[in-house]
C-alpha cells in the first residue's frame, strides 16, 4: 500500500522571478471562499462583475473580454486557434520566448508564419515588420508587448499602422504587461489581447484574460472551418458567459474566485498609480544592481518594469547564486531561458511583489551570494536605491 503523505505545507517564498509573483493575502482568502455551482446566480452575478472589471484594467469597451480557463499560454492559443483558418499567413515579431511560442502555435494551427527576428533584449520596430512583410498581405500581425524571457517593451501601439497597411489584425501579447504597465486595449486599437493572471495581476495561474475587439469577434462569426480547439472554442464559451449561458464547461470557480479579488485590488489602487509604483521600484532595483556592478541585458528605453534581465557576470555560477538566494533568504529569482541560458537573472517586481522591501532584500542577498563566489561588489547597493526612494 502506498503509504499517505502528509499534508501538504508548502514554505512561504519571496517570487522575485519571472512568475509566479508573491499573491496578495486577501486573494489567497477569496480562493478558499465556499464552492458553489457554475450556474449558480450569485456565481453568475460574479462572471458579470469579473467582465466588467476586466475591461477596465485592459482599458477596453470589447464585449467579448473575459477570463479563459487556463494559463496564459491558453490565452495565446485561444487568440490564434479562433482566428486562424488553414492557409492564413500570419507575421509574428520574435525577440524572445513567447514570440517563438506564438509562431509554433500559428503554424500548429496551419497558418504561413513570417518571423520578424529581433535581437533577444531588444524591442521590436515597425521598421522590421515591414521589411519582412515586403508586398504581402497578412490575416494576423502578433507581438509580444512585455517579453517575459528577456525583459524588453515593445511599442505595440506603433504597430497598429503596419497592421493596416497589410490589412491584418493586431494580436498583443500582455502576459507581463496588465497591470504592472500601460495597457491601452482600445487607444493603440488591438483587435485581440491575452494575458495571464500569475505576473502582475499577482493571482495564482491558471487563468488566462483575453479580448477581442469587433473585428475579431467578426472574423470568429464568418469562419469557414470551425476552431481547431473545442475546449479554446470561443464562439462556444462566449455563450456562456454571455445572456445565453448555455454550458460549455466546468468554469474554474474559485480561482474565479481570486481574480475577481486580484482585479478589484487593482482597481482600488487605481492604474496609473500602480503603474506609478512598478516604475519607481524598477528604477529602484536598476540603481542597486548597478551599483553591485551588475550590467542589465536591455537598454532603459525598452526596459520592463515589472521584469528586469540582470548579466550574469564572468566568473560567476549563475545557478549556485540562485540556490544562495533560495537556500538562505527564501527568495526565488529566475534563470535565462533558450539562447539566454546561463547567461541572465531574470527579476521580477510584479504586482503584490512590487515593494521597497522586495527590492531591499533581493539586493542585500544578491551581495551576499556574489561575494559568497569570491565577487566584490563595488558600492553598497541600499544607498543607490535609497536615493532613487529619496527623490
């Protein structure tokens, strides 16, 4: 008989990584609230105000703007299932990750991928969109807003032109970005966005919020083929959480549950000013790192916020540094991912995570684990960023 483990008692962590970040006490609260049925009324009056408040945070009027079940990857897979057709060709920016991840799942959903290749920790122009793009036209333009892998902000707004002159739709990518950074759904004109409710929303994963403009949503009515996904369907679970509520699935209840709590803290802090609050801990954070002679990957102009990818110096085991910060400090910060392996720290200041204290203890054990390797950082990094918090 395999015997039974004990309960499960998980140790509490600082998540200075690239996600999941630190959750907010009273979402963890909202999750343990009691389970009630997903046609349940008061659960449905929660779906509305899940919408509503959804829209608000995504800056967007879009009917169909809701939570899907999944994490963000679901998101990005629902945008494209729904709106690719076999045949479609379709211009991805890549300077990371999750723009690779896009051209896999547009291709995976039969479209003609056109790559637009930038350097990884650079942002993408509009210049390269149309230098690849040459004379065709396009169904789809994707881009990466906040490229989590690296660290880099792409300009997605000024891509809204190129998608016109191609006559293609605009797909953002917002996994990092909503609510940590400006996201301006209906002022840069996206037809359709996804996000991820672990970053910056500082809810758990395992949802993902996604909105489609009209253009969009016309484009799912007068497909000729239906959507490759069942589950990722949208013409099907935009009944349900639409008038009609016809069943579709089990919705996710009580993480429902979290992110109704997780938005309506967003909201009570108000956008801009927790926008406010990402930027100033960022540059926070920048200043203590170089102060430790520390070099970050992306110049300032394109630099994340909510995400920063430190160099890892000559010399130094990236991997026993990240072990130093676990083993002794209980903080967790990320590893390179792809061609960037080794190489960079990604440290992510993202929603409830986002505080004087998270940056004060990240550097304070940052010193230590480097000159746990022998390194001597050249300043103290605490009277950088007390200059930054003195201003």
């Amino acid at each position: 008989m395999v015997p039974i483990p004990a309960q499960l008692n998980p140790p509490q962590r600082v998540l200075l990584g690239p996600g999941p970040s630190d959750v907010a006490p009273s979402v963890l609260s909202a999750l343990a609230r009691p389970t009630i049925g997903h046609l349940d009324p008061r659960f449905l009056a929660v779906m509305d105000e899940l919408k509503a408040m959804q829209r608000e945070v995504m800056r967007t009027k879009n009917e169909l703007t809701l939570p899907m079940s999944g994490t963000g990857s679901a998101g990005m897979e629902t945008c494209l299932v729904n709106l690719i057709q076999p045949g479609d060709a379709v211009l991805i920016g890549v300077n990371g990750v999750f723009g690779t991840r896009m051209c896999d799942v547009a291709r995976r959903a039969g479209a003609e991928v056109t790559a637009v290749e930038a350097e990884w920790g650079r942002a993408l122009a509009p210049e390269a969109f149309r230098a690849a793009a040459g004379r065709k036209r396009f169904a789809l333009l994707c881009a990466v807003h906040a490229e989590t892998s690296t660290g880099a902000l792409t300009d997605v707004g000024a891509l809204r032109e190129v998608a016109d002159e191609l006559g293609a739709l605009l797909v953002v990518d917002c996994v990092t970005s909503l609510g940590g950074l400006p996201v301006e759904l209906d002022g840069w004109r996206v037809d359709a966005a996804y996000s991820g409710t672990q970053k910056c929303l500082s809810c758990p994963p395992g949802l993902s919020p996604i909105s489609f403009a009209e253009q969009a949503a016309e484009r799912l009515r007068t497909r000729q083929r239906p959507v490759q996904s069942w589950y990722l369907d949208l013409g099907m679970i935009a009944s349900y959480w639409g008038s009609e509520r016809v069943y579709h699935h089990t919705a996710p209840i009580n993480m429902l549950y979290g992110l109704h709590e997780a938005l309506r803290l967003v909201l009570e802090e108000g956008l801009e000013a927790r926008w406010q609050r990402h930027r100033r801990n960022a540059r926070a954070l920048w200043a203590g790192l170089e102060a430790l002679g520390l070099e970050l990957l992306v110049p300032e102009p394109e630099r994340l916020a909510p995400l920063t990818a430190v160099r890892v110096p000559e010399g130094v085991d990236e991997l026993a540094v990240r072990r130093f910060l676990l083993a002794n400090h209980s903080i967790e910060i990320g590893g390179g991912l792809g061609p960037l392996k080794g190489r960079v720290w990604p440290i992510g200041l993202m929603g409830a995570g986002s505080t004087r204290r998270n940056v004060e203890l990240c550097l304070a054990a940052l010193r230590a684990a480097l000159r746990a390797q022998g390194q001597r950082p050249p300043a103290d990094p605490l009277e950088a960023t007390g200059e930054v918090y003195d201003v």
